[in-house]
C-alpha cells in the first residue's frame, strides 16, 4: 500500500483543514473543529501505513502542526467583523455585469482593489465590463440571509471577493478606459454578439464564462450542464492545444503556462477555472525539475492556495463540486481500469 505521507500530504492537509471549517460553520467551537479534524487525518495516516520511521514521524507532526495553524488562521479570517467605511469615493472600474431576474448587478474595483456590489441604475444603466466611473456612494454591509434559507448573500459574495454593496451612488461621471484584461473581455463578448445564437451562446459561456439563461436551462436538462462552466475540462483542452502547438521542454512548458494563465483570466478566473489551472501548474513545474506530479497531490495544493488567498471560496457551491469532482475521478482512475473506469461518468454525474 502506498504510503499516504509520501504520496499526498497536501491533500490530507487541505481535506483536514476544510474539516476544521466545515465543522466550525456546523457550531462546533474552534478547539473542538480543530481537534475532529486532526483525529479524522490521523485515523486515515495510521490506517494507511504499514511501516513507520523517524522521518515519517516527524512529517505526520508537521502535517499536524500546519493543519491547526492553517484552519486557526482561515476560520478567524472568517469570524473577523469586516470594518466597512461610511463611504466610498474615486474612480471605479467595472468588473462584471450580471443578470438577475430583470434586473442587472454590477462589481465595481476601486483604486484600493476592492470589489464592491451595486445596483445599475442611476447613471450606470448602460455600464459594461472595462467602463471606468468617478463616483461617490455609501456602503452597506452584505445581508446574511434572503427569503431562500439555504442561500446566503454575504457567503456568495464574498467568496467571489465582494465586500459590501454601494447605496446611494451619486452622479457617477464617465472615465477614460484603460487597457485590462476586462476591456478585452468585453470586446471579445461584442464580436461574440455577431455570431449565430446557438454558437454566439455556446462560444460565450466556454470562452468568457457568461451563462445564456436558456441555454443553460436546456443543458441541465440533459445533465450536461457542467460543459458550460469553465472548469478543469476546458482549462485542460487549452493546455492540450498549447503543448500541441508549443512541443515539450523548458520552452514549451513556459508558453503553456502563460496561455493557462491567459485563458483563466480571459474566461472570468472562476474557482472551478483557478482550481484546474492550479493543479496543471503544479504538474508543469513537476515537468521542469524531471518528475511526474500526483494528481490528487496536486488538488490538494490548489485547495490549499485558494483558501489561503480567500477564506471564503470554501462557500462558493461551484468550488465544492469542482474539488470533489476532481478528487472521485483521479481517485477511480488510480484504481485501474475495468469497472472502476466505467464509474467515474455516472460518478461525476451524481456530484
């Protein structure tokens, strides 16, 4: 049996850490939270090993030891009162503009980088991504519950890096655009507009992320829905396509890195898209230094970093299902072929 301490400690560290979270957003105190998660990682490490030394020893207590300062760090990033100011005033640029009901929602960055959410209305009706505004408004912390009770606004938002919601905006005046990766994004979408609209629909959803609400409804009735969200799949094929064209070596393996990095962030660096581009980095950096990368190691790294970065990507649904989907497959591919091979499509399709 594969030693799992040699093999995939970055993904024991991550799965033990969600724990911890998990546990403490079940009320569970932060000592309790920690203390489970460590028994559940220690139970799976002494399950799984036949043969003990001072090294392996030493790796299970700093496996330890990383996940309670970890889950401690993540779960007070989590609880901390976010101090919103008053108000907001600058110049403001618009990072998406999104769909609800008949209505339209906008994410505005401000020159401190932080994202804020905001109705488009008074003056922004016709904002698009890449639009740049001078404007002042106040802010109004995100609500923690809606009418829907398993739905949380203040946990979506911030796990998409939202802060709070600008009210009261004033007479925003037009700014002079700047080049960025959302002007493209939205150039790219008025030459997408052209196309037929089953294609037009399709390119946008694969290509920048946006959701056609009836194409949408028409794949998750045929249980194909996942196609349309950009995610490991897709993050895979533009990284086939490079290696194809770029050839293999210390060349090739930089100018797939860059288009791996260039598509998740022209597709809307969703978590699904930064999990899949994490964990293929990871293999590619494996490539350059001779050795060949664990794939469930791998995952492990990319949960880890984005928790890391944003505590809350552990409420973005979206996210969960992309980790787990990601651990069933690789883990029933590693069991052989046969009929653990014929389990891994009926197996996505029931996360």
């Amino acid at each position: 049996m594969d030693s799992l301490l040699n093999r995939i400690p970055s993904l024991l560290l991550f799965e033990s850490t969600a724990a911890a979270v998990y546990l403490r957003g079940a009320k569970l105190s932060p000592g309790l939270s920690i203390f489970a998660s460590l028994l559940i990682v220690a139970a799976q490490i002494f399950a799984g090993e036949e043969k003990w030394s001072l090294n392996k020893f030493l790796i299970f207590l700093m496996l330890l030891a990383l996940t309670g300062l970890f889950s401690w760090n993540i779960m007070v990033r989590l609880e901390r009162p976010d101090d919103l100011p008053r108000a907001v005033d600058g110049a403001f640029t618009v990072t998406e503009r999104r769909a609800v009901s008949e209505n339209f929602l906008l994410l505005l960055k401000d020159e401190q980088d932080r994202t804020w959410l905001a109705d488009a209305t008074g003056g922004l009706e016709e904002a698009r991504e890449g639009d740049r505004y001078a404007l002042e408004a106040s802010v109004a912390p995100l609500r923690e519950s809606s009418f829907r009770r398993a739905f949380s606004p203040l946990k979506y938002w911030r796990s998409r890096g939202v802060r709070g919601q600008l009210r009261r905006i004033k007479a925003p005046r037009p700014l002079k655009r700047v080049f960025s990766r959302h002007t493209l994004r939205q150039a790219l979408r008025v030459r997408i507009d052209r196309l037929p609209p089953g294609s037009r629909a399709l390119t946008a959803a694969v290509l920048l992320g946006d959701r056609d609400a009836n194409l949408s409804e028409d794949y998750r009735r045929w249980g194909i829905s996942h196609i349309l969200a950009v995610s490991g799949w897709h993050v895979g094929l533009a990284v086939a396509a490079g290696c194809f064209f770029f050839g293999a070596g210390r060349r090739g393996v930089i100018l797939c890195s860059l288009l791996l990095w260039g598509y998740c962030l022209l597709s809307g660096a969703a978590a699904s898209a930064l999990r899949a581009s994490l964990m293929i980095q990871t293999a590619m950096m494996g490539l350059l230094r001779g050795e060949r990368a664990n794939a469930l190691n791998s995952i492990g790294v990319a949960g880890m970093v984005l928790l890391l970065l944003n505590p809350w990507t552990f409420y973005d649904t979206g996210w969960q299902l992309s980790m787990l989907a990601a651990v069933t497959v690789t883990a029933l591919s590693r069991c052989g072929g046969g009929f653990f091979a014929l389990l891994i499509c009926p197996a996505v399709w029931v996360i």
